[in-house]
C-alpha cells in the first residue's frame, strides 16, 4: 500500500509538474504581446494560424514549422520543399482533426501536449527502475526547464517523437523486442534520426536480436517509397532540407571542427537576433557533448549510442541550426545534471535555464526564429 501511495504521488508530482510548465509557457507567451507588440509575419503559413480562431498566444506556438504540418495535414504534400517534414506528425493531426471536425491547429497542439505528458511519466517510470527517485524527479525537471523545452508544447513533431523514443526504450528494458521495434518504426517515420534505434535496440548478432534492424527503418522506406511515387525521388527530403531555409548541405560531409570554426566566425561578425541564435546553438552543442561524455559511465549504452547519432548526424551538414531543438531528445543530458550533488548548483541551472528558456518563448511566440 505504502509503495502504491508513493507511485501515485510521484505520478501527481509529475502532472503537476506538466500542468505549471504549460501554464507558465501560455503566460510568457501572453506577456510576449506586450514586450514586443509588433508580430514579425515572416513565414509561409501564418494565414493558416490567424485563421484558427484560438487566442495569439495559443496560435503562436504553431509558428513557422507548425505551420507547414498543419499545411500537410489538410493538403498532403502539395506545397514544395514541404516533403522535408516526415509524415507520422501530420498524419496524426490529419486523423484526429477529421475524427473529431475540429480546428487542426488546436488538434496539433492537443497531440504535441498530450504525447509529451504521456512520454514524461514513461521517462520517469523507465529511470525510476533504474535510479533512485530523486534522480528520476531531478531529471524530469532538468527535461522540462531546458531552453527549448517549449517545441515539446508547440505544433512541431518533438512531443510525439519523444513518446515513441522513450516507449521504444522503455519496452526493450523490458524486454518486449517486437513493441519495441514498432515504436523505433513510429520513430523512423517521425524524424530521420529515429531510425537511430535500429543500432541502438540490437543487443548482439542473433537473429531475434536483429528483429530492430528490419522494424525500425521501415518508417522511413515507406515514407521513401511514397516519395520515389509521388516525386520519383526517394531522397527529396533531403534536398527540401537544404531548400527550406536550413542552410545544409546534403551533397558533402562537414566535420563537426570545421563547423565549430564556422560558428567562430559567424560570432565575431554578426549581432542581435542572429548572434543570440548562434551563441545558443553553438553553447548548447558543446554542453550537450560535455554531457553525454560524462553519461557513459552512468547511463545505457543503447541510450547513449542513439543520443550520439542523433546529435551527431545533423552537424555532418555544415550547421548547428535548430541544434537546441534537436538535443532536446538526448535524454542522458539530463540524467547526469540529475546526479549532481548539490542543491545550490542544481538550482541555479533550473533559474538560468528558466531565464533562457522564458527568453525563447518570448521570441518565438512574436514571430521571431529560435533553434
């Protein structure tokens, strides 16, 4: 009885947990109006979110990208340079926006919210049988206050794809292969770097071992074979990639030294909102590297085997751009600031990552790209 009351308390403290960050984020995004009054319409789409009848600051967290997967939801793929968003995101807002007739951007958001509440009591539950509770509250907490946190509650594919990366773990501790394999393959649909569970799920050569090998990257061949029938490219994903604004480049390999002496001088020569993008993208990839150094002694090695290549992987292109975003999914980053033994320093990471994090929110609700 006492370790069921326990349980369900930790599950309240997470809720909890969940419910303060999104209102918090709604209230930012409400105080953004009157810090920066003036909204900068810069990106394709915004029609599609004025249109939507839901207040500004509710809207605004389906800017720039969000916009294109509501786009892709109503339309499929009509719009160019769209196929570089995968399809599982859109097509779950296309299902549930028909299922229930109702706004698609609200339906977005619904599922972003409700993937990343549901992927947040996986993740404690996974380290709570693995660390101590206080380890996996602390890590909770350091996920949820990290600087980007909020494209977990914005009309992007980061909520839904943390669910089914850390359900597809959470199975294969528990050692349910098949499920977990399928989840990899919800992954592999979501984002490209979800086929990365394909490496990190086999635990040695057998056969049955290999099960993740052949599931996992079935999300992505089928999404490449939709492409090579309606655009008789498989590969067009990539090439909308380096189109859409992204500034990659898809036909080299860019070592991650090259693009660190990129970001030196991208320092020194620009200012205001572009030097604020760089230094964040920039400080973010070498404190998430410093961490994931750290976790290899504290963490699972298939757990660091897919946070390596899926942070790895897009600086091959040239550029840290939308890095903060995508290290959000490294989840061992935050288990090793969970470990840290003094109060004082973890507090002071939680208010300074609050800061950066309400800084964010504030830019990117009014029409300003962050990450």
């Amino acid at each position: 009885m006492n370790l069921l009351l326990r349980k369900n308390k930790n599950i309240l403290i997470i809720l909890l947990l969940f419910f303060n960050w999104r209102i918090y984020l709604f209230l930012i995004a409400h105080l953004a109006q009157f810090l920066i009054p003036k909204f900068k319409t810069s990106f394709v789409g915004i029609e599609v979110l004025t249109g939507s009848n839901l207040p500004s600051f509710v809207w605004s967290f389906a800017n720039f990208d969000g916009a294109h997967y509501v786009s892709i939801s109503r339309s499929l793929y009509k719009q160019d340079f769209t196929q570089a968003f995968f399809p599982l995101y859109p097509l779950t807002i296309k299902f549930f926006s028909n299922l229930f007739a109702a706004n698609p951007v609200l339906i977005a958001l619904i599922i972003s919210n409700l993937s990343f509440l549901i992927g947040l009591i996986i993740f404690f539950k996974l380290l709570s049988n693995l660390f101590s509770q206080e380890i996996a509250l602390w890590s909770c907490v350091f996920l949820i206050i990290f600087p980007t946190s909020f494209y977990f509650g914005a009309a992007y594919s980061e909520g839904l794809f943390f669910l089914v990366i850390i359900s597809s773990f959470y199975l294969f501790e528990k050692e349910r292969l098949l499920e977990a394999s399928i989840f990899g393959l919800f992954a592999s649909a979501t984002r490209l770097v979800g086929v990365f569970l394909a490496p990190s799920l086999i635990k040695n050569l057998r056969l049955k071992a290999l099960t993740p090998a052949i599931i996992v990257p079935i999300g992505l061949v089928a999404y490449m074979i939709y492409l090579k029938i309606e655009f008789n490219d498989p590969l067009y994903f990539l090439k909308a990639q380096s189109i859409f604004g992204q500034e990659r480049s898809t036909t080299q390999i860019i070592l991650l030294p090259q693009v660190f002496w990129r970001y030196v001088k991208i320092l020194a020569t620009t200012s205001g909102l572009p030097l604020f993008n760089a230094v964040l993208e920039l400080s973010s990839t070498i404190f998430t590297i410093i961490l994931l150094i750290l976790a290899s002694k504290k963490v699972k090695k298939e757990w660091l085997i897919f946070s390596w290549l899926a942070i790895i992987t897009p600086t091959l292109t040239g550029t840290l751009a939308s890095m903060p975003r995508y290290i959000l999914v490294a989840f061992p980053i935050y288990i090793v600031l969970a470990h840290i033994k003094s109060t004082l320093i973890k507090t002071t990471i939680v208010v300074f990552s609050l800061l950066i994090l309400s800084v964010c929110v504030i830019l990117f609700t009014r029409g300003y790209w962050v990450a």
